[in-house]
C-alpha cells in the first residue's frame, strides 16, 4: 500500500511536467517572438519623432525643415535605414504627453536632463551641456541671485528645465512666482524681455547664445545652476534596442566627425558678436541699410544669392559705410581692391551701386571656384574666407589640412588651419606665402552672425518682382566675361524667367 501510494504521489510530477512542458513551451517561444521596439521601427519602416519649435531644435527655412537636433534625427533614421516623421507640437507638457502615451519613439527638443527628467523617462545618450540662464530687461537692476527673482515680474516655458530649477529655488524662497507660459518658444520670450512686457526669463544657454544678439535690451543675469546634460528622451516603458541604436548612432558620428561637424553649422559662430556690435548692427540696420536694401537685392538675385547674405558681407567689410577706406588703399562699401575693381568693371569704388554689384559679381566668382565636392553650406563659407584672404591662401589652408590627415573640404577642420598661415614654419611650406590667416576665419564667423540676424529681420522674402518692376539695373561696365555658372548657393535666386529679365539688364551677366 504504501509503496503503491508512493508510486502514485512520484508519477504525479512527472505527469504534470510533461503534460504542462508544451504550454511552457510556448510561452518561452512567445516570449522570444515578441518584436522589440527596432524591430517594430524597422517593420513600419518610419521613425516618429517629436520636436518642438525652437531655433536650436525645429524650424523651417525657406519651407524646409532644420534645426541641429532635427538634423540630429534626420540622420538618426537615416542610419537605420527608415523614414523619418516629425510631430511638432507647440508646448512641452503636450511633448511629454506623447512620450507618456507612448505615441512617438522618441523626443529630440535639446532638453536638459533634470532629475525630474531623468526619473519619468528613459533618456538617450548625451550629446552637449545647457544650464538655466536667468536674463533681464536692461532697464532693470541686474539680478544676482535667486532671493532678487522673488521681486521680479518673470515668464519662463512651462515644463522647461528652468521651471524645474524654478521649482527648486522656491522651496526655499516661498515667494519665488512667475508666469509659466506653455505655448511661447525661447524666442518670443526673450522677445518679451527685450520689449519690457516682463523684467526677466529664464532659459537654456544654448537657446541664449543663439537669440540674444537679436535683442538688445536683453542682459545675463546669472545661471541657477551647473550646466547639466542634454539628450533625447525616450517613453518611461520599454526594451533597450532603440537606446541601444542611438549609443551606437552617437558613437558613429562622434568618430567620423559629423556631431563636430554639425554643432560647428549651428553653433560655431555664436561667440563671435558681443553686446556693443550688436546694438550698433542694430542701429545701422535702421538708418544705413533702407538705402541699399534693393541694390542688395537686385545684385544678388542676377548672381543667383541671398541678399541677406550679400547684405553681411557689406556690413562686415564698411558697417555699409560708402566712402570707406581702409589703410592699405581698400575702399567702398564692399571694400575692393584697386585690382579686384579692374578685374569685375568697378570704375568707381566710392559709389555703392558699383561696389555692390562688383562685390556680388566677386563672392559669385569665388562661389563657383569653390570644388564642387564641397557641399553647402561650407562651400559658402570657404568662398567668404576666399572674398577676405584670397582663393589661393584658402587653397593653401586646404592643403596642409590634407597633409596633416584632416579634412579639406569641410570648414570645420580647415578653419583650424587658416590662422597657421601666420606662422614662418607653416607658410614657408606652402605655395603663396604668409597671410594673416586669422582674419578670414574672424571675418566670417561675423558674416554668419550678420546673416542669422538679417535672416531673422527679413524671413523668406521673395524680392524679385519688386526688384524688376523698380527697374534695377547693374552701374558696371561689361568686362567681356562669360555669364557665371549655376551653382548651389546660401539662399534661393529669382525664378528663371525673372532672373533672366536681371542678366539682360546688366552687361556682365
């Protein structure tokens, strides 16, 4: 009896192993079949992202989208071999709203990882450094620490890093307000502090940097804290592949240069315009540029620019003085030499039609010299060091950048290189000698700052017809060239038809 009894009870388990080892079976295969997030992406074939507007996330120029953390993205999907859709949406409650939901894979709006952040979201690999900036109306006593805020009238971004720190502060100020605003970008608040509608704000530095010089009664204040990282963030549930992807993407891009590369097109030249040059820049955009403006603009569209780019090259060389003259003999608005004016038909430097007509015809000319694997928008930014120190200097840059292992065609490496030409054991070397190769990387980190803000005056406008209809025509005299080649450019020329009633309206086209 009893040995049948344990026969029975011994038979049992084994009975019931085998009976349940199919189910278990198959919940284990289940398990392995259960697709991860990249697979998902990969088998939708489309990456949903979410962005906000802000001119260091999300904006459109000429009715395409950019932006360095859109740019980010873009080459993100691109990598993993799919589509890219991005949702914009307006405030960043509603941003986190859709990770919270799991309705996007991803946010990418530049957003500083606080520890809010950081214990509500799974967070991506970080790519730069911000921390909150407290700024100020000028015509309020400048603020130096966070006890002063409390007697402020201040706005910042609802659900921003600096509502967060704000937040904090409070905790141990309890009269520390201000307005949270959720469907205001960086930008119109500093707009807000610059017109006095409030006395301060508080906002990410990167943000700053970009803005500020668009805002002369906008001052810095101090930072409510150390700078902390900034990286996307991903839905608080899920696997590890998408993560995983996006370490993999960064170390990529780290190695070969294209994060470097990006950060120098979107960042590079914000530290190259302090307060007193721009509120001069400012000063002469009002009562200097009204009367060049269409002479701008009619010279750039026959040569197939952007006015707003001609325009910043004007201001940089004479702050669009007519009679300017330098010490060594270069003179008028666009600053020619007494060779460069033979060369383009400039009989009289001191008369501005003239020299903003043969400063176009010159950027053209360089433009178009510029190798053709050299894509945009570096291919600008070699032919402005080529308007300011000459084609063969920036060829001779070009050169020891290729002997040292680094990259000639792209501005990022070669700037490094210009200001080398100053020095007796590197020009020596190369084939046109000694320059103050300094100067044309200055020169057009300046350019590019007078361009964002010329941009930001005068978004996407189509001038052409104004230009024909006022009858535009070029003062120079026709130097027997042939017409300049097509070419891929900084902004967008007149329609063929327009810019060719220009070209039959100037001698030299």
């Amino acid at each position: 009896m009893r040995t049948s009894t344990l026969k029975r009870l011994g038979m049992a388990p084994r009975l019931a192993i085998r009976l349940a080892a199919p189910v278990l079976l198959a919940l284990v295969l289940t398990a392995c079949s259960q697709p991860t997030t990249l697979d998902r992406i990969n088998q939708e074939s489309v990456l949903h992202v979410v962005m906000h507007p802000a001119s260091t996330v999300y904006y459109e120029e000429n009715g395409e989208p950019s932006g360095f953390e859109y740019e980010l993205v873009r080459r993100f999907a691109d990598s993993l071999g799919v589509e890219l859709r991005v949702e914009v949406v307006d405030d960043l409650p509603e941003l986190y709203q859709r990770l919270d939901e799991h309705h996007t894979h991803l946010a990418a709006a530049g957003l500083a990882l606080t520890p809010e952040l950081q214990r509500r979201y799974r967070h991506g690999p970080v790519y730069d450094r911000s921390r909150p900036i407290v700024v100020y109306n000028a015509d309020v006593a400048r603020p130096s620490s966070p006890t002063e805020l409390a007697q402020l009238n201040i706005a910042v971004r609802a659900g921003s890093a600096a509502e967060q720190q704000l937040e904090r502060v409070r905790e141990v100020i309890p009269g520390m307000n201000w307005q949270a605003e959720t469907r205001q970008d960086p930008t119109e608040l500093l707009h807000r502090v610059d017109q006095g509608d409030v006395e301060a704000t508080v906002i990410n530095s990167r943000e700053l940097e970009n803005n500020q010089v668009f805002f002369s009664n906008v001052r810095d204040g101090f930072a409510l804290s150390s700078p902390r990282p900034v990286g996307w963030l991903l839905p608080p549930a899920g696997d590890g592949s998408l993560m995983q992807a996006a370490r993999d993407f960064f170390r990529s891009i780290r190695a070969d240069g294209t994060l470097a590369q990006l950060q120098e097109r979107f960042f590079g030249h914000l530290d190259h315009l302090d307060y007193v040059g721009a509120k001069t820049f400012t000063t002469h955009l009002d009562n200097r540029l009204p009367k060049y403006r269409e002479t701008f603009m009619g010279a750039a569209s026959a040569h197939d620019l952007d006015w707003r780019l001609l325009a910043a090259i004007g201001y940089q060389e004479s702050h669009w003085e007519p009679r300017a003259v330098s010490p060594t003999g270069v003179r008028g608005l666009m600053m020619l030499t007494r060779d460069t004016a033979a060369l383009i038909g400039v009989k009289n430097r001191l008369d501005p039609q003239a020299s903003i007509w043969g400063g176009a015809r010159f950027f053209r000319r360089l433009h178009n010299r510029i190798p053709d694997n050299i894509k945009e928008p570096d291919r600008t930014w070699f032919a402005l060091a080529a308007y300011n120190v000459g084609y063969g200097h920036l060829q001779d840059a070009r050169r020891l950048a290729r002997r040292d292992g680094s990259d000639p065609n792209r501005w990022l490496d070669v700037k490094q290189y210009l200001p080398l030409l100053a020095q007796r054991q590197y020009y020596t070397q190369t084939r046109y000698g000694y320059a103050r190769g300094y100067e044309p990387v200055l020169y057009t980190q300046n350019i590019r700052r007078y361009y964002d803000v010329l941009k930001w005056m005068f978004p996407d406008e189509d001038t052409t017809t104004a230009i024909i209809e006022n009858g535009v025509e070029s003062p120079l005299e026709d130097t027997g060239s042939q017409p300049p080649q097509s070419a891929n450019t900084a902004g967008k020329g007149a329609p063929n038809d327009q810019r060719q009633q220009l070209r039959e309206a100037s001698p030299l086209l």
